[in-house]
C-alpha cells in the first residue's frame, strides 16, 4: 500500500523537519550526554504547535490525525529521538486512552496538562510482568467510593518528569473479589503515594528517564477512574486497544533514526574518498544503500498504513504489531549499516551514529517486544487465541 502525503501533511513535515535540522538537531548530543530532559525542546514543540495535535478542538487541540502526528514524529527523530519520543507520548498513548475513555472533566484536564507541556506517563509493566502485561499485581481496593492503590511499575518513561499518570491496576471490591484491570489518573506531586523510587541507567534514548514507581496506599476519588474494569477483561482491551496508537508512535521513532543515519551515510558516502574515488562509486557500498533504501520505503509503508488504519479510532492492533516488528528491527540494521560507511568516526562520539544505535536499539524491547508482536501477529492471521500461559493452552485444547 502506498499512501501519499496531502498538502497540509507535507507542510507539517516541513514545520518539524526546520525544528530538526534546526535547534533539535543543535541539542541532541547535548540531550545524551547530560542525560536531562530537554524541556528546551518542549517549549519548542509546544511554540510550533505540535504537542497534543491530536486532541480534539474542542479540548484546546487540532484534532489531526494519526498521520498528521507520525509525519512530525518521524521528522523530528531524525535528529533527536529523545524529542521524536515526546512528540509521541503528547499525541498517542496515555493522552489517546484518555480522550477516548475519560469523563468530560478528565479530558478537560490531561488536554490542558498536554498543551502545557506535560508528557503524560503510562504505568503498565511491573517487575514480574513484563511481556505478560496482564499479569500485573498493582491492586486497587475499593474502600466505600475510593480506591486504594498498591504495587510498583518499572521502565516507565518520564517517570520524575512527567506529572500526569495513566495507571494500571487490578482492581478488586469490597470482598476480595477481582473485577478486572481498570486505568486510573494520579499526579505526581499532588496524589499522595505515588513515589518515584529509581531512575534505570540506560544504554539510549537517556534524555528521557525510565523509572520506578511505586504505589503506597495511594488513595484515589472515584473521578480518578478512566477505564472501568467492565469484567475481568474489558477495561484491559480497552487500554491495549488505545496502546496500538503507542505502538505506531514506537515504530515512528524508529524509522525516523533510521531515515536520518540513512541520510547521513547518504551524504558521507558521496564526500568520503577512498582509493580516489568516493566511496559510493564501490559496488560494496552502493548494495547496502540499495537494501536500506528499500528497508525504509517498506517500513514506512508499515508505518503510515497502520497509522491510517486508526482513522476515526485506534489503529488496528495486526497493523501495528506489523509495523512495529518490521520497522524496529530493521531500523536497527539500518542505523548499524550507517555507522559503518563511516569507518572509525561511526565509532566515535563526535559523530550522531553511536547514539543513534544506541538509540534505536530500545524499539524491538519496549511497547510490546519482537516476539510478543509477532505472537500478536499470529493470533490474528490465524485469528486464533494463542494463551501463553501453561493452563492457557490446556484449556484451549479441551
Ligand atoms: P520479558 O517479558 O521478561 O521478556 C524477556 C524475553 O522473553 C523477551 O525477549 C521477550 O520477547 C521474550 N518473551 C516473553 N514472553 C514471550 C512469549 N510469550 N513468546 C515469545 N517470547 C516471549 N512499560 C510501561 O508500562 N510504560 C512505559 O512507559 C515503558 N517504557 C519503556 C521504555 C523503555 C526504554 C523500555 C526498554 C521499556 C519500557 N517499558 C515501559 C517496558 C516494556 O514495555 C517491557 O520491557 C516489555 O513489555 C517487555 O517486558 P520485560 O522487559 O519484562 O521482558
Ligand atoms: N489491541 C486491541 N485489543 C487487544 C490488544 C491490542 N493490541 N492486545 C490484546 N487485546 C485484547 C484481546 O483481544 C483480548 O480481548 P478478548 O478477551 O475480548 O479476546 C484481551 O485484550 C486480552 O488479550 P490476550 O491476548 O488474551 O491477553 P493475554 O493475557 O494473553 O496477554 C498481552 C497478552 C496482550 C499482554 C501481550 O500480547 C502483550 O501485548 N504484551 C506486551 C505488553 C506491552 O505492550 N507493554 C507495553 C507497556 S509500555
């Protein structure tokens, strides 16, 4: 499928791609190397309009589209994932979940918080359930109309810069007995019991802190209450439907670093000159170009299907876990090919190739990894439920 850019979307490239030739790609190497999170840069993206695009008018935003907010994302990668990953969380995931499921007063108030600036954080995965989301033990008690939070997230990114939360938990009523997974505002600095233990030390994307959060008897009203657990399943669909938007976003920082270390390599192969000639004029090299030129265009095509797909909605999870797959994976050959035409200065940190391969490294692990998409994937082609767990597959066999 091969989706082309309508006029206002290839201005809205132009906007993010001047931010990131400009100032974004002036801070970057700035961004990892003191590891702070670049609130320089949120001015920025909040100045050109390009945070919280996709809420509604009526919340104070411009109602784009997905593909409206993957073109800025994947401009504004290019030169600094660490900002392409702002602009994704400012536009899909939590802030998404929220303004389709959330009361009017809780969209009025995470649209404000998002226009302001603030990327809000998603609290799904836990230290004994990563992969097996659903496994998650963060519980919330209900206790007359509150609820009483208890557990820990981990990896949970913007944990210490973001103020608002969307939080996952098990919930349970008054009894003992569970519900389901219902999603749950706090802010961080205003709900007390929410604390912010660690920041994980990371290989990439380091502008941006990954962090524990822990849950102590964090008790919240019920106008906390985004998704309602609706059965011991439902709320959890509801919050994995919202999150394929997250997964797009994911694949479009990906294949941003991977189109700006395509570039760069591009561009050093036609100045660098080996044997008196440039390089690219060896065959060698003009077949890696070739293969990663065609990664690319096959990627991007992943990416911006799945994008329109959510037209009205949410992506459609195959084609997210599609694009997901085939983009962080072949991103990372794509970064690793372009640090190589550039001998010894790929290697060195004078030069934007080693971040970016650390950068781009995250994309197969977070947001769903390879293999639970391609498990994902499975289920869908086969359209078969594919339990992972022991009891799972005993039970489908009955
Ligand atoms: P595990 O689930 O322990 O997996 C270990 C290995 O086993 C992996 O290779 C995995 O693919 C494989 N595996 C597991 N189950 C299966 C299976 N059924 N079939 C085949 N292979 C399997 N989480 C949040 O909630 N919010 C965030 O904001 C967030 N941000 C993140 C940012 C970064 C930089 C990173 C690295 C992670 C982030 N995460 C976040 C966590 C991320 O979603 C999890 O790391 C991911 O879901 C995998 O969980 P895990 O790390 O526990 O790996
Ligand atoms: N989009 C829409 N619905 C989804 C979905 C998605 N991406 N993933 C799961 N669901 C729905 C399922 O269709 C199912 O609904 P049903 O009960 O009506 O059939 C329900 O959610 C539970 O899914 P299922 O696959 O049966 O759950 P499971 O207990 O086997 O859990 C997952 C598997 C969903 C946790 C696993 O596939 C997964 O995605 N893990 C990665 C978690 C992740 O991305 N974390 C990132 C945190 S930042």
């Amino acid at each position: 499928m091969s989706i082309t850019l309508d006029a206002s979307q290839t201005a809205l490239r132009a906007k993010a791609r001047e931010l990131a030739n400009g100032p974004v790609s002036a801070r970057a190497a700035e961004v990892d190397r003191s590891e702070q999170y670049p609130w320089d840069n949120v001015t920025l993206l909040k100045d050109a309009k390009l945070l919280g695009m996709t809420i509604p008018p009526a919340y104070g935003g411009q109602g784009k589209s997905w593909l409206d907010a993957v073109v800025v994302i994947e401009a504004l990668s290019a030169a600094c994932s660490v900002t392409g990953r702002i602009a994704v969380e400012t536009n899909m995931g939590a802030i998404s979940a929220i303004m389709a499921y959330g009361s009017e007063d809780q969209k009025k108030m995470a649209a404000a918080m998002v226009l302001d600036g603030d990327k809000p954080a998603i609290c799904i995965t836990e230290p004994e359930a990563g992969s097996d989301a659903s496994g998650m033990t963060t519980r919330a008690d209900r206790r007359g109309n509150r609820f009483v939070v208890n557990g820990k997230k981990h990896w949970i990114t913007g944990g210490g810069v973001s103020r608002l939360h969307l939080i996952f938990a098990k919930v349970y009523d008054e009894k003992g007995n569970e519900e389901g997974v219902g999603g749950f505002l706090a802010i961080r600095d205003e709900t007390q019991g929410l604390k912010i233990v660690k920041r994980e030390p990371t290989m990439g994307l380091r502008g941006i802190p990954e962090a524990e959060i822990a849950f102590e008897d964090m008790d919240l009203p019920p106008s906390a209450l985004v998704i309602p657990p609706r059965g011991l399943r439902k709320g959890f669909a509801d919050l994995m439907n919202a999150y394929n938007s997250q997964r797009v976003g994911a694949a479009t920082v990906a294949l941003g670093i991977a189109d700006g270390a395509y570039q760069l390599a591009l561009d050093w192969s036609e100045e660098r000159e080996q044997f008196g000639r440039p390089i690219n004029e060896f065959q060698g090299l003009q077949w890696k170009l070739a293969d990663m030129s065609i990664k690319l265009a096959a990627a991007r095509a992943l990416v911006y299907g799945a994008a329109k797909s959510g037209e009205g909605g949410f992506p459609d999870m195959l084609l997210a876990a599609q694009a997901k797959v085939f983009t962080s994976e072949n991103a990372i050959s794509v970064v690793n090919d372009a640090l190589q035409f550039f001998g010894a200065r790929g290697y060195s940190r004078n030069l934007p190739l080693e971040r970016m391969a650390r950068d781009v490294r995250m994309f197969t692990i977070g947001g769903g990894t390879a293999e639970v998409l391609r498990n994902v994937v499975a289920g869908a082609i086969l359209k078969k439920k594919l339990p992972q767990t022991r009891d799972g597959w005993l039970k489908s066999a009955d």
